[in-house]
C-alpha cells in the first residue's frame, strides 16, 4: 500500500524564522512530489512540486527531494503568521496522486 | 488560468436523500477529473477517476453504486451521493487534468463542497 507520511504538528515557529516540513513515502516508483498549503475549511493549493533529486527554490520555499531515502521536505524561510496553514506532502505515480495527513504550522507574531 | 469550480460549496440534506455536487473546469478542456473525499484532520482520499466519455474508475473501499460520477464533457463532471447517510458527511474536493496543457499529470483543484447530511 501506498503512503506518504507527515509528522501532524502542529510545528510552531516565531515570525522570520525558518519552518521545516518533512514528508517520507513508501513508493520507489513515485515520480514527483508536491506540496500543497491547505487553510482550515479550504481546497490544497499548490506550492510548489519537484521531481529530481536535490533542491529547488521558489521565492521563500524550498523543495528538497532525496529519492535514495525516500524523504522531502519544504522549507519556509522568513515565516509569516499567514503561512500558518496545514501543509500536505503528495507523490505522484502516474495521473494518482497520494497524499499525507499533513502537518500544521503555526507561526507565531 | 486553470480554474476549476464547484457547486453547491455547502449543501446540507436529510438522510436517505440524494445529492449532487458539480465540478467544472473553467479556461480549459479536462482529459480526468477527480473526485476526492477529506474528512476532519484526514488527508484527501482520491475516491474515483474519470475520463471524459468513459466510466470512472473508483478506489478500493469506494462504492460506485453509491458515488455516482458522470463525467459527460471536457468541462464537466458531477459526483452524486446517493441515500445519503450522516456518516458521507465530508468535505469533497475535484480537481482537474489536462494531457494537452504544460503540466500534463498537474492537478488544479476545486474549491470543494460541505456536505453535511442529518
């Protein structure tokens, strides 16, 4: 079975500081992996999504992929109290996309 | 571009009624669309795919008796829940493909519906 897992948080962090989101999947045959800002009531929105190995920046988020261990993260440098969301990891397999349960985060004024 | 919408964005029924909630895409054709189901502090759980002009493809555990989806135009797919119970309470969220667009395998998403079922 497929799964992508997510620690639930909530990751509290102070306003400028760095949040980092980590996300492990089970699936070597995953092919590109995503994350998504999701407000309390709302749809995902897509942040950003990466499918080599390495870093990939956009603005004040960073994607990082290690497909040796199975592991990506998301970086938010400079947190505002707006990026206070929960955030969800999802892999891609062809047209399915499989999705953690999330994590919070908090950022603090 | 690729907006996706839905209607109703809540809609609250009595049990044993049926319910239908649409998905549209609004600035371009959708090759697939998908029906996904987020219950409170859960991820999305993809129920069904669908493919324009052919039947969708449902998830282990999803009953396609009871989750109909029609996906009957590049623009348009419907989900009905039929005999609601209060148990199909759960937001659901559709989100939209293109094979011919830029990102072919890029989900746009809905904004998603409330149903609440008494």
């Amino acid at each position: 079975q497929k799964e992508v897992e997510q620690n639930s948080g909530p990751l509290s962090v102070p306003e400028g500081a760095i949040a980092s989101l980590n996300c492990t999947y089970s699936d070597r045959g995953s092919q590109s992996f995503f994350w998504y800002r999701q407000y309390s009531g709302k749809s995902p929105e897509l942040i950003m999504f990466i499918y080599s190995n390495g870093d990939k920046e956009d603005g004040r988020f960073t994607a990082q992929l290690n497909k040796a261990s199975q592991y990506v993260s998301l970086l938010i440098r400079d947190s505002q109290p707006s990026d206070s969301a929960t955030y969800l990891c999802a892999v891609r397999r062809y047209s399915t996309l499989t999705f953690g349960k999330g994590t919070m985060l908090l950022v603090s004024p | 571009g690729a907006v996706v919408s839905q209607h109703p964005s809540r809609v609250i029924c009595k049990s044993g009624t049926s319910v239908k909630i649409e998905c549209r895409s609004l600035d371009f054709q959708a090759t697939t669309m998908f029906w996904y189901r987020q219950f409170p502090k859960q991820s999305l759980m993809l129920m069904a795919t669908s493919n324009e002009g052919s039947k969708a493809t449902y998830e282990q555990g999803v009953e396609k008796d009871k989750f109909l989806i029609n996906h009957a135009s590049l623009t348009l797919s419907t989900l009905t829940v039929t005999s609601a119970h209060p148990e199909d309470s759960s937001f659901y969220i559709c989100s939209a493909s293109s094979l011919t667009s830029g990102s072919p395998y890029e989900q746009f998403f809905g904004p998603g519906t409330r149903l609440t079922v008494l």
